[in-house]
C-alpha cells in the first residue's frame, strides 16, 4: 500500500472515530435490537461441538459437522490459559478483504437475452457480525477495444448495516458536515446484508444459530447444511456445501417469498489458504465466483485479508436514518 494510500486510509479511519463517538448512544440501543433480531448475533459465541448443541437444540451430527466447519477455517478457537480446557470460541468479527478480478452488471445498454457487460474490478470488502455490516469499495472499468479509449473508472462504496444501507462519495461520507455525500440506497439492504451472510464465516454462525432449523444431508457424496435466515432476510433459505477439507465450497440461497427473489444466488468458494499479510491461521477462500439468477455477476480472486479483527465501524448517517423512517 503506497503512502497516500495509508494517509487516506487513516484520515477516513479519524472521521470513522468522530462520528462512532457521536453517536455511541444510538449504535448501543441498535446492537442490543439487533442481537435479539440477526441470526448469529443473537447466539452464543461458543462453537465447540457440546456447547452448540446444547445452546441451539442440534443434534449431535450437525453440530460436530458445525465445529468441523468452525475449525477447518480458523473461525473457532480453543480459550484459556495454562493448561485450562476450556470451550472453543467464534473469533472472526471482523475482517477486510482486497481482491481484483471481473464484475457484471446490466448498464444501459442492456437488453434481454445479452450477456451482461464486464468490468475489471478492484474489490475491498470491510465486514462485520456483531452489529452485521458490510462496506464493498470497487473501481470498475470496462476494457476498451483495442484502438478505442476506455471510460472513466467508477469507483463506489456500497454500505449495509442493519436495515440501512446507502452509498457513498468516499468512506465516512456524510458522518462530518462538509465531508463527502451519503446516498440513501434502502431498497439494496437486503442483498446487501446477504453477501455478509453468505460468506464462509457468515454460513457457519447462520448455521448455528439457526438451532435446530439446521439439517444436514449428503449430496454425490459431499455433506451438505440446509437453513433458514432470520431478521430481515427471514424467508431465505441457505444451502451450503462442504468439501473434503470441510470448508464451504458452495452457498445457494433461495426465497419462498417472491418479494425476496432478487436475494436467489449461488456462490463458489475455492483455492482456500491464509491470505494474511500478518498470519493468523484463518482460512479464506482465494477464489470467489458469484452469480444472481443464473447471471454472473462477481469473479475475484482473492490477493490479501485481514483477519486480525481490524478496528471498523459503520455509523448510519442522519439523512439515511431519515430516509429509513419515512
């Protein structure tokens, strides 16, 4: 990361902080509605095979199967020291991710039955589970033919937290008068809050503390976990697969209200490894390919991730919470 890259990065980080502590009271009241709402933010943050069986009601099967899962990636670890044996504990909440690869979306130009265009993509994801929040910052650019000049990058920042979600001008925008413009995008929340969900990570706490609603079956010989989401994603149902090494390697999801169609995806995970630039021995997948009603619509491959727990927030912006309440 170059220089300037770190001073902005740290000068948005600052403006983040002001406005955390200008509206500490407000984001306290709305994690404690959203712990009782949110699928994973409400249960324990026990993983260990005993202690998610008896939190949740699992039988034995899933819940070891659940605790494989937590393990092969590095979201569940032994606590206690000096020789104590105590239970196995979630210690993802949040993370960052960079990656490059291709996105696709309609354009203008669009017409049915044509493929969707693709863009060259620089992808940073910054995410959280406890309150569930995700801020997706992507410059896109659509390659020129040879000969012609190609357009401007577009560059976004796409935020989701809770039933808010908005975009914005630059990270931070809209938190400080004067400081960048915070665009109300709520009828985006709920996709949005889904690509949280549907992460490897997101797919076990889900699983979890979807209690006995869990189900798991085999599929041409691969173990395959089936439930449902709550909150505001209730009526969403998951599928994920597993592969031999028990990392997820495929998340469908579907809704039985057709209000929710739009949240129909399926995502492939592969070439997992700690892509830490500091190690953590958390696993994330190298290779992320997406796609929304048969659709492609992200494929990028991963090139660095912190997983260290890193400092985020996500304050709402007041024009947002405003738009929200009408």
């Amino acid at each position: 990361m170059s220089a300037r890259a770190k001073m902005t990065k740290v000068s948005a980080t600052r403006v983040l902080m002001i406005a955390a502590l200008a509206t500490l009271a407000f984001q306290t009241a709305a994690a404690q509605s959203n712990l009782a709402q949110t699928s994973a933010a409400a249960k324990p943050k026990t993983v260990g095979t005993a202690n998610a069986a008896a939190a949740s009601g699992n039988t034995s099967e899933v819940a070891k199967t659940l605790q494989a899962a937590a393990e092969a990636v590095g979201l569940a670890r032994w606590s206690g020291v000096g020789g104590q044996h105590l239970p196995e504990v979630d210690v993802i909440t949040t993370m960052e991710i960079w990656g490059s690869g291709t996105t696709y979306g309609q354009g203008q130009s669009y017409k049915p039955g044509e493929p969707w265009p693709a863009f060259k993509t620089d992808y940073h994801a910054a995410l959280d589970y406890n309150p569930p929040a995700m801020r997706v910052e992507m410059t896109r650019t659509i390659p020129s033919a040879p000969g012609q000049g190609g357009a401007a990058p577009q560059h976004t920042f796409q935020v989701v937290r809770d039933k808010y979600a908005w975009d914005e001008s630059e990270i931070g925008a809209g938190l400080v008068p004067g400081k960048g413009t915070a665009t109300p995008a709520m009828d985006t929340a709920n996709g949005r809050l889904l690509q949280l969900w549907i992460l490897p990570y997101g797919v076990i706490k889900a699983a979890l503390a979807a209690g006995d609603k869990t189900r798991i079956s085999t599929e041409n010989g691969a173990t395959v976990l089936t439930f449902p989401l709550s909150g505001q994603l209730a009526g969403v149902m998951v599928k994920a697969t597993l592969d031999a090494q028990n990392e997820v390697s495929k998340v469908e999801t579907r809704a039985d209200n057709p209000a929710l169609g739009d949240l129909l995806t399926e995502t492939e995970y592969s070439d997992y490894a700690d892509h830490g630039e500091i190690l953590t021995d958390v696993k994330s997948p190298g290779h992320i390919i997406r796609k929304q009603g048969g659709h492609p619509v992200l494929d990028i491959q991963v090139k660095m991730v912190d997983a260290n727990n890193p400092y985020l927030v996500f304050p709402v912006p007041e024009n947002v919470k405003k738009a929200a309440a009408r």
